[in-house]
C-alpha cells in the first residue's frame, strides 16, 4: 500500500544518552522514536531506515540503531529487503484484512470482559473524547482519539495479553487511518457507533457491546478495503 515517500525523515525525538541518565537505554530511546514516526505515518512504507544515517541524527552509535531496528522487525513495523537493508514495513490489502479479522475475533471477546469493570466514571472519561472525535477535521488527531477511546474501554478487562497483542495490531494499521485512508463516511459511522457501544456498556450488556464492538471493526476494515480498491 503505497504512501508519498520521505527521503531524508526528520525525526521530533529526544536525545538518547540523556534518557538513558533517566533510566532509558539509547536504543529504547531510538526504538520509541522510530515507533511513533512509523504509527503516525511520519515514516513512508518503504522508507529505507539506514544505520549510519539515523545514528548521526540521534548522536548515538550504529549498536543502539542495530537493536532499535531489530525490534521494529520482531512487532512487524520494518522488514529487511536483500541490498536495501531494513526499511518501513508496508501492508498488503491481504495483510490489512487479516490484521482486522485477528481484531474482529479479540476486540469483541475484550469488550465483553471490560463491560462488568467499566464504572460510570471510566465511561465518561471514554465519552469525553465523542465531541473531540466529531468536531476534528484532522485526521492524525481523530486517529489518535480513536485508539485512545477504545484503549480506555479495553483496559479493565485486565486481559493484558489480549491488550498487548491488540496494540501491535493497531501499530500496523494505525498510519492508514491517520493519512484519511478511512474516508470521511466511515468516519461518521465509527463516531456513531462509538455512542452506541457505550450506551450498551451503560447498561451493562456485555453481549450487546461485543457485538457492536464486532460489527464496529468489521465496518471499518471494509472501508478501508474500498478505499484501496478505489486508489488501484
């Protein structure tokens, strides 16, 4: 899935060895600096991801970029190509269906499980972010919303390896979303279902959630598989 292509990327990411000071490794500090750059789409698929160049711009050595890497490949965010050496991890059409049927399965399974846990306190928090998500014309912001709305449900599921697995998943699709790949129309519907899961949270019907938690997932990945089917 092709994106416009950065050839010298400019990363926002503090300086490592005074991290490190903190607590934080410099290779840590280059990993979470390359994450966020590659989730929020800062970083086109393809985008070579060169050693030499990314130490000299986070003033480390080519050993902390060498393991930042190495752990970008193990959550699927950059790939090794033969001659290129390692670069930004793109998604097929087919990729991106099975990362939202793996989502479809899981999501609606979290949902249930959070729905006993969730106080009226938690869902006002989660709702708080329903105007926000509405009233932004800002893509990059609404994705982020998005992500954190359903966090905030997720978490008192306490099912910290459905959570953990759910992240790295949103990781991949999380760029998509944020460059508008989703389409306005889909949009207005996930905000409109985001109401509705949470009123079937309010009134404790856990069966009711999953399933519209379920239908909300699947609603997307077939936007966003129209979506690429109108860009071919």
């Amino acid at each position: 899935m092709a994106q416009s292509r950065d050839t010298s990327p400019s990363l926002r990411r503090p300086h490592p060895r005074q991290n490190a000071v903190r607590g934080g490794s410099a290779a840590t500090v280059v990993f979470e600096a390359l994450r966020k750059a590659i989730v929020e789409g800062q970083l086109a698929d393809g985008l070579p991801l060169r050693q030499d160049d990314l130490a000299r711009q986070f003033r480390t050595s080519r050993i902390p970029v060498r393991e930042a890497i190495s752990r970008l490949e193990e959550q699927g965010l950059a790939k090794s190509q033969r001659f290129k050496g390692a670069v930004v991890a793109g998604l097929s059409a087919a990729e991106l269906s099975e990362i939202y049927d793996f989502r479809a399965l899981v999501e609606p399974e979290v949902m249930r499980r959070a729905v006993t846990h969730l106080t009226p306190g938690l869902l006002d928090d989660a709702e708080s972010y329903f105007d926000k998500m509405e009233s932004t014309s800002d893509m990059r912001d609404w994705a982020e919303l998005n992500r954190t709305f359903h966090a905030k449900l997720y978490e008192p599921s306490g099912l910290t390896y459905h959570l953990d697995a759910l992240q790295r998943a949103m990781d991949k699709v999380h760029r998509y979303l944020a460059i508008d790949f989703l389409g306005r129309e889909a949009v207005s519907k996930s905000n409109a279902d985001h109401r509705m899961i949470c009123q079937a949270c309010r009134a404790g019907d856990a069966d009711r959630a999953a399933e519209l938690t379920r239908s909300h997932v699947r609603a997307a990945s077939a936007a966003l598989q129209a979506q690429i089917m109108r860009n071919r």
